[in-house]
C-alpha cells in the first residue's frame, strides 16, 4: 500500500510495512492479553461482515462508548468505518439526557457499550431513541448481546466482497466520524470529520515526534473518543507502535512499570498530579535528602533548553539527573522518550521542571475541529520553546485575526457541524477556521495561546481580563485544585476556588493544627484562609492591577464531569459553575441574593 487515504488504511500499512506481533495490548484478569496486526484486521473485517448482516448500511450511524481505551474499540472502529457507516464516540461519563441527544441527533442504529455502568445508561433512555435496534457489550454483561456474537456472525466470509466493495466506494473527502463536543455552553456540536481530516494529521504529526519505527511502545489512556487520543491512535498504527491500553486512571503507574513505554499522551491536570505526587515525598524526606531535592527542584523550575544557561548550570543538571531525577524517569517507566501534551495550557514550571528532569514534555495546541493538532513543540531541531504550543505542523496555516483570534486553514479543518449549517458558516470563512483562542506567533514561528476570545470580560472600569491566564498562575499554588476567575461587568476580579483538600489536610497536620473533618469544616478554618489570601497575594504579582484577584470564596464541592463543574475534557463550564455559587457570588460583589 503506497498512500493511506481512509481510516481503516491505517492497520493495512501497518500489515505491510511492520506485521506487529503485539499490535494492540489489553489487560484482562490479570494478563496483558495481544492482538496481532493480522488478527486485529481479520476481526475488524468479521465486525464488517457482521453489521451488514443486520443490515447496517453506508452513511448509517454506530456509537461507541467506553469507560476504558480497550482493543475492541478499536476493532470496532475499523469494522464500522468499512462498510461506509460513520461512527459516532461518546463519552461515557456525560448525562444520560446527553446520551439521549445524541443517539437521538446522529440517529444511531447500533451501539457498542464497554460495560454494566455504560449499559445502564443506556437501557434508561433507549426507549427515548427510536432509530436504535441494538446494542452489543465488550464485558460479558446477562442480558445483552457480547460483541462477540457480532463476530461469530461475521464468520461467514461470503460478505466480504460487499466489505471490499464498500471500501472501494468510500473517498478520503467522506464523512468517518461525528464527535459530539459538549463544550462550555448548551447542548453538544457534533463534529464532522471526514477520513482525510484524521489521515492527515496523523501523518503530518509524525513528524514532531521521535519514534523508533516498528520498534516503540505507546501507553494510551485519555480517553479516545476525543480525537486527541484517538488521532494518535491512528499515527502509532502508521509508525508501527505497539499500543498498550491503561487499564484505568487509577493503574496507571503500574502499568508504566510494566510497559516501559516510550511515548504517551498527557493532559496538564494529570502531570501537575503527578508533580504534587513527587513533591509531597520530597517534603517528607529528612537531612541532606531533603535539601537535595529542592536543590533539584529550583534547578528544574530554572530550567532552558540547548544549553542556554551554560556549562556551569548544565553540571548541575548532571548531578541532580544522576542523584534525584532519575528516580522520577523510573517510576515513570524508564523509557518515556516524548509526553505530547495537549487539551489545555501547560504550566511552564512544569514543562521547565520535567524537560530538566529528562522527562521531555512536548506542549501542543489542537480543537475537535482541527483534528486536532494545529502545533507541537519538538526537542528535535531547536522546535522547543517553553510557554510557546510549538510550530505549526505541515500542510497548515495560521494567521492572527486584527482582535488576536487564531485562524486555521488546512486538511485537518473540520467538514462542519452535523446538521448546523448556521453555526459552521460562523465558524469557518473563507476555508479559515476561527478557532475562538487568542494567541500570538513569535518571529521564529512558535504559536502561543493567550486565553478564550469568548472567555475574557471587561470590568465595570473598561478593562479586560483573561482569566485562563490568571487561573493558570494561581494554580500554581499546591493548595489550589480547580479556580475560576470572575468579574464580568464588575468593579474587580475575583475567584472561586476549589481546594486540593488532601494537600491541605497533610498541610495542617505538618503544621500541627486542627484544620476539621468534613469540608464544610475546611473552607471555614481562618488559618487556611489566611494562607490561601498569602498565595493569591504571591501570584498577584505577575499582573496588572486591574487583573489581580481581590476576593475568593472556597466551594465545598469537588469540581468533576459527573456533578457538572467541568466538560468531558476538563474544561470550565463557566456558566454552570457561575449559577451553581450564585450566593458565593453575591457575597464578594455584595449583589442582594
């Protein structure tokens, strides 16, 4: 196979080029259990077979939707996208009304479920969605049909010429794939992307990152049914990566233990866990431990690449690898060569502390929309610039709107919204993508992203805000889990907070005090209050005085996807979150509730 042209390419060229004894790896019970490339492709085509069968039929609908990246997923999403069907992957974790909205908008026939929790959902609202005949399970779950009825059913190879014949049929400018994004504001947008949105990408992204071809292992665990996850997906199958599936968020640093994976993929949320996590052991450490760590730590958070800082700061370095940082690369598996980051803004004490570490953190910047990379940093030929999301990759242009606005052109860029011309006229002129983040390019070529255009508001005084960046400052702050900055129309910013409460337990404990046991109690304590006042004054400092953060109130709640505070991609839902502390709100304002 010369070129790849369609999604279900991609494990063809794999076939050919690498034949992967362990192209797709799952756990179960216990074992890590592997689908050859022959294997996966063999059953991906009984999956073909078997949903013409049951009459499924080209431009039909079929979801997918699971709590984990398993191998199923992805020998369904072949199968599926063979016979012409477009698939459609939900997140499991939204409401059931949104399950209902959108098997009801895409008009889903069939859908595949991971497990019991998935299935329940489901089975409450089914009787709300007319056009679905069935669903299949991956788990074995009584009561439901096992996908792996779908493949017995596929046995019967006299449909594959069909399955070939409806391959030849599908073009790279065809719709493959709807994703519903929830977004911050009203019911979801399904996203309309066509096989050679992903193709692509995939292919173009290779080339800013450093595999060893047919020979790398990849750890997958965001979630793949948002195309982040799932393009790269695809872009390992292209470069002959073994994919490795996390069993869970929980597992995953046994499952870096046990892989050794060279690549991944990472969200900021996880690797400021992951940092808090680190720096939590080093401050229970004891002596000239302690101070190594720290000594470390500062060197880290002082952190250029390519030498900049010179010789001296780079023997430094040596000798922090050899006595601490290696410890963080082997509790990381030992092998990561590259982290892709992406979804959200990156803190650069971070990129700075785990680059220095040798954990080699490569920011990015994409949408649903763009397929979704647009840029990514890469170590490789001085394409790394901290606090920057890279260059732009091949094929794209970026230009900046007269307001900042970023604006897209390329392959990647979305067909549209399924059944919104309205709002895809609005998004996309002359073929340019208005992407709704404001950013700026540096002259040599790195893309950096300022804040939401949607998300900054002016104060009473006419001045403006981005919040994103201040939120992104205070979060520094290991006392702070989650933080929204407010003050639209008002006379000053200020903030709620959610508190990382097992920080601030250990905290108090350390500082000898009782601080309370429920969070009602927590919120409450004048000591922490006092403190959290010291760590907002300390990040205040970075800004003008028309941006600092006046007032807070600490919210009891956890913010999560399930209770509604954030998007499936843990993004603010600011206008939720808002109405749910409206009496917070009035306080600091002194608005009359």
């Amino acid at each position: 196979m010369s070129s790849i042209k369609r999604l279900f390419d991609f494990p063809y060229y794999q076939l050919e080029n690498y034949n992967l004894e362990k192209s797709l790896v799952s756990k179960k019970q216990g074992k890590w259990i592997a689908t050859s490339t022959q294997e996966y492709i063999d059953k991906a085509n009984a999956i073909s077979r078997g949903l013409i069968q049951l009459g499924v039929q080209p431009n039909d609908k079929v979801a997918i939707i699971s709590m984990t990246n398993r191998t199923e997923w992805n020998i369904c999403d072949i199968g599926i996208l063979q016979t012409g069907a477009q698939d459609v992957p939900i997140y499991p974790t939204i409401s059931q009304e949104d399950y209902a909205y959108i098997l009801n908008h895409s008009q889903s026939v069939y859908c595949f479920v991971s497990c019991e929790f998935v299935l329940e959902k489901i089975n409450n609202i089914k009787d709300q969605v007319p056009s679905l005949k069935g669903v299949y399970s991956f788990d074995t779950i009584a009561g439901c049909n096992h996908w792996e009825k779908l493949l017995a059913l596929g046995k019967d190879e006299s449909y594959q010429d069909e399955v070939e014949k409806r391959k030849n049929n599908i073009k790279e400018l065809d719709l493959a794939t709807i994703i519903y994004t929830s977004g911050t504001t009203g019911k979801p947008k399904g996203v309309m992307l066509s096989h050679k949105n992903i193709v692509s990408n995939a292919i173009n992204s290779t080339h800013r990152i450093p595999f060893e071809l047919g020979k790398s292992k990849a750890l997958s665990f965001l979630p793949v049914c948002h195309i982040y996850e799932r393009m790269l997906l695809y872009m390992y199958q292209y470069c002959g990566v073994s994919i490795h599936f996390a069993e869970s968020l929980e597992t995953i640093s046994d499952n870096l233990q046990e892989i050794k994976p060279q690549v991944m993929t990472a969200v900021p949320r996880l690797l400021e866990k992951i940092y808090d996590k680190i720096y939590a052991k080093g401050a229970d450490l004891k002596g000239i431990k302690k101070k190594l760590f720290f000594w470390a730590i500062e060197l880290g958070l002082n952190y250029k690449p390519y030498g900049e800082n010179g010789w001296w700061y780079e023997f430094q370095l040596k000798i922090a690898n050899k006595l601490i940082f290696s410890k963080w690369r082997a509790a990381l598996g030992g092998e990561l060569e590259v982290v892709a980051s992406g979804s959200a803004a990156l803190q650069t004490r971070l990129a700075k502390v785990f680059n220095a570490a040798g954990i080699p953190i490569m920011e990015g910047y994409g949408l649903t929309e763009t397929s979704p990379v647009v840029s990514v940093n890469d170590m490789r030929n001085k394409h790394f610039r901290i606090g920057s999301v890279g260059k732009i990759i091949k094929d794209t242009e970026v230009k900046i709107a007269s307001d900042g606005e970023i604006l897209v052109k390329g392959p990647q860029v979305m067909m549209g919204y399924y059944k919104d011309e309205e709002l895809t006229n609005k998004v996309i002129k002359n073929d340019f993508f208005h992407t709704g983040d404001i950013g700026e390019i540096d002259q040599d070529g790195f893309l950096k992203i300022t804040d939401r255009k949607k998300e900054m508001f002016k104060t009473s005084g006419g001045k403006y805000v981005a919040p994103q960046v201040v939120e992104n400052a205070m979060k520094e702050s290991f006392f702070i889990e989650q933080i929204m900055v407010i003050g639209d129309g008002e006379k000053m910013p200020a903030a709620f907070i959610q508190l990382n409460f097992d920080f601030v337990k250990d905290w108090a404990k350390r500082k000898g005090f009782e601080i309370g046991t429920s969070a009602e109690e927590i919120i409450k304590n004048p000591r922490l209050l006092d403190r959290i006042q010291k760590e907002i004054d300390n990040h205040n400092k970075q800004f003008g005085n028309w941006e600092k953060v006046k007032k807070f109130e600490l919210t009891p709640d956890i913010w999560s996807i399930e209770s509604g505070h954030l998007t499936p991609t843990m993004k603010l839902k600011r206008k939720v979150i808002k109405e749910k502390y409206t009496k917070l709100y009035s306080r600091i304002y002194s608005h009359n509730s």
